[in-house]
C-alpha cells in the first residue's frame, strides 16, 4: 500500500471517529433525530408497570422486547398509543404525550382477565342487598306467611338463614347491614312505625333489642362505628351497641347522630334550617348550618363528615376541624365512592363523571357520557374506576394518561354490582320477573 494511501485512510479513520464519538456520545444521553420534524431531539422516558407483571408494551404498534416493569429511553417528544398486551388478559392502550426529557411513571395499569360473567344462581327473592367489603349478600324470601332472610357468601356460594319473621302484606321491607357486615338489620314499615329484626351474620343468632327500639320512627347504623345502631321515636333518641346489647337513652334531641373521633355530632332540623353540631352534654357547639332537606350520614374518611341529602341528589363534605369555612364539598351526586386511600372521592351526577382530591381540595370533570351512569365503585389496587351504564361496565384507568383508557368487563348485564376486596371478581345481582340472578366474572387469577 502506498505512502499517500495510508495516509488518506488515516485521515478517514481520524474524520471517522471525529464525527461518530460526538454521535455515540450524543445517542447515550437519549439525543435521536425525529424524521417527521427534521430535526435531533432528547428523548423521554416511560417507566411503565403492570398488574400483573410481564405483559408486552407496544408503542405506536411496534412492541418492545421489555415486559413490565419496563424503562422506555427512547421515547420522542410528541402524543404515543401506548398499548399492553397479555396472553389471558383483555389489551389496554391510551394516548400519552411526552415532553422532551420527561421522565414519566405509569401505573401500575391493572390488565383484567379475558372472561365473561357467568350465572352462578337463581334466588326467588323479594329483596337484596349486598356488602362489598365481606363479598357477601343477603336475600329475602317470602313462602306463604314467612319471611326468611338468607346470606350468601360469594367467595364460595355457601349459604346460611339469618331470620324467620312472619311476613305482613302491608308493610314494606327493607335490609341494612352494619359498618363491618358484622350484623344485617330487616326493617318493617308499617306506616310511619318501624319493626326492627338483626341478626348476628356469623351464626344467624337473633339480637333481642330494648323495649326502646320498639314502635320507632327511624332507624340507622353508625356507618363509622361497628356495630352502633340508633333508633329514634316521638319521645326518645338510643344508641344500642348492638355486641353487647348496651342501649342508652341520649340527652338531647336529633334528627340523626353518628360519632366522630368519639364525638356526638347531630343534624338538628328546625323551622327553616338544618344545623350540624358537635354534642357535649346537654350543649351543643354548631359546625355549619345547612338548607332544609331530607338528610343521611354517608361513609366518610377520618376527620369528615358526609351528608347526602336525597331530596337535591347533594353530596356534601364537612371538615369538623375547619370552623370558618367546614364545607369542602356541596355538588350534586348520585353516585359516589371514596378511594380505599381515602384521599379522593369519585362521584356522579348521572351523565358525568368527577373526581375531588381532598389533600389539594380540587375537583375535576373527567369525563361526560350520553347515558346515564348506573352504579360506580374503584377497584381495591391501583387508580382504577369501574363504573356501569346502559348495561355495559367499563374500567377506566385514571393514571397520568392524556386520554382516560378505557376497557369493556361486561355488557348486556344490568343490576347492582360489587368487587371482592382482593380484586379477584365482580358480582351483579339482576332483577328479573321471578326474582334475581347472581352473576360472576373472573377479574384476576
């Protein structure tokens, strides 16, 4: 080879590395030219996770070799279709719009199982009513003069009889179970009195109640006290706490009552007004006055009150710390459910869809459909809402996305529905001319 040849090749190899080391160097630190806008931008990162693990990412319909939990470096500036794929499992994918040098976390996505809701039973019952945190249902039937109150569980379809009352044409009835399912309470309208029957769920053991509860106006379950129970009449206000069967007549006169860090707080109504109190003795220390209406206490996270008032379809919210300004939530709503970290509220006015962030005190319209939202709940791992409408029901996943995704559980299948506390199954309980039917779908294994 001769002298100048060398020479030339020195140079190219000289040229070679000046040009490809700054390359090499640049491509390390997530630098890519962007063909569709001409131009070298740095990359984003997507550090996206699953439940369960190991499902495929493919982005823009090219899959990665990762699977969850997976880092993305080389993400560019600009909207993606996200999509993960599992063998089993139904697909999930949104639109993602990354910055350059955003480094961005997602999930973990829950992927739910590839399955349709099977018919586990058929109950010839006048009256249902389930109790999502111990996965189980109570059912009342009526065979000639009886009523018999029966519970399923719906973890393994064991059924257990509860009551066996005489059944009376013309009262209407209705179930209500206590704070944990510890007990389930049968009340018996009979114009404006109310016959009370509870029962123990463990044994089906009948709980003897005072004379108090007899001939009562009203009745509720301290939905934040297990197994508290009040019973209202034209002369007197008990608590009877149900375990132990302690009734104690209280000192003041309320419309309701429910404990709060150990604290009476009652709604009084008045001539034109509502007003909520702390109760301390025969004195009362108010919170917020409120408009008249047709109130309820509803289950709230610590250090909240919650009122529903069902002749507005309201929701409201009251910090019993917070004296200038308690009221941190006044919106209408059908529909609501506390997030299991008991920071965000998800709630419904019937065509739409909110979310309220207590630790910001912010509150979001995530999105609006043209059916009516029939029943909404959150599935107990991750930000994942389920919610029913028009017969179809749809998890919507509410993680960081730009737009909310989207996956089809069931359809054709109306009802109430609730979600085991493991996350495993959904059950529907569906009325139909002769009674209602138990359905279930797998969600995860």
């Amino acid at each position: 080879m001769s002298k100048s040849m060398r020479f030339f090749l020195f140079l190219f190899f000289v040229f070679a590395f000046l040009i490809s080391a700054p390359l090499v160097v640049l491509y390390t630190a997530g630098y890519r030219f962007d063909i569709s806008h001409g131009r070298i931008v740095h990359t984003a990162v997507l550090n996206i996770s699953s439940e369960p693990h190991n499902a495929t990412v493919v982005v823009d319909q090219v899959p990665f070799s990762d699977r969850t939990p997976a880092v993305l470096e080389t993400i560019l500036p600009g909207e993606h279709l996200v999509r993960l794929e599992k063998t089993g499992y139904l697909p999930w994918e949104t639109m993602l719009s990354f910055e350059s040098r955003e480094a961005r976390v997602l999930g973990p996505i829950i992927l739910f199982l590839e399955d349709e809701p099977d018919l586990q039973e058929t109950v010839a019952a006048i009256l249902v009513s389930s109790h999502a945190p111990t996965n189980r249902f109570a059912y009342v039937t009526q065979q000639s003069s009886w009523l018999e109150v029966w519970m399923i569980s719906a973890s393994d379809a064991q059924k257990k009889l509860l009551m066996r009352l005489p059944y009376v044409p013309t009262s209407t009835y209705s179930l209500s179970w206590s704070k944990d399912g510890t007990y389930i309470a049968l009340k018996e309208q009979s114009g404006l009195r109310q016959n009370l029957s509870i029962s123990r769920v463990s044994d089906g053991s009948v709980i003897e109640l005072p004379v108090a509860a007899q001939d009562a106006e009203d009745s509720w379950w301290d939905l934040s006290v297990e197994p508290l129970f009040y019973v209202r009449t034209q002369t007197t206000l008990t608590r009877i706490d149900v375990a132990s069967g302690m009734s104690q007549s209280l000192l003041f006169s309320a419309h309701l009552v429910t404990l709060s860090d150990n604290q009476e707080v009652i709604l009084s109504i008045s001539n034109d007004r509502a007003v909520l109190s702390y109760q301390e003795g025969e004195a009362a220390s108010i919170i917020t006055y409120l408009p008249l209406g047709k109130y309820q206490f509803v289950p709230a996270p610590e250090g909240l009150i919650a009122l529903n008032d069902i002749q507005r379809n309201r929701l409201i919210l009251v910090d019993t710390e917070e004296r200038e300004q308690p009221i941190l939530l006044n919106e209408e709503a059908r529909l609501w459910k506390w997030h299991p970290s008991g920071d965000v509220l998800l709630y419904s006015s019937g065509y739409d869809l909110k979310r309220y962030v207590r630790s910001a005190h912010e509150t979001q319209t995530l999105t609006r459909l043209s059916t009516q939202i029939e029943q909404l709940d959150w599935y107990p791992q991750g930000t994942c809402a389920i919610y029913r409408s028009d017969g179809t029901t749809m998890a919507l996943n509410l993680d960081g996305t730009t737009v909310l995704s989207q996956t089809v559980l069931a359809t054709g299948l109306g009802g109430s529905f609730w979600i085991s506390h493991d996350g495993n199954t959904l059950s529907t309980l569906l009325q139909t001319e002769t009674g209602w039917e138990w359905w279930k779908r797998n969600l995860q294994n």
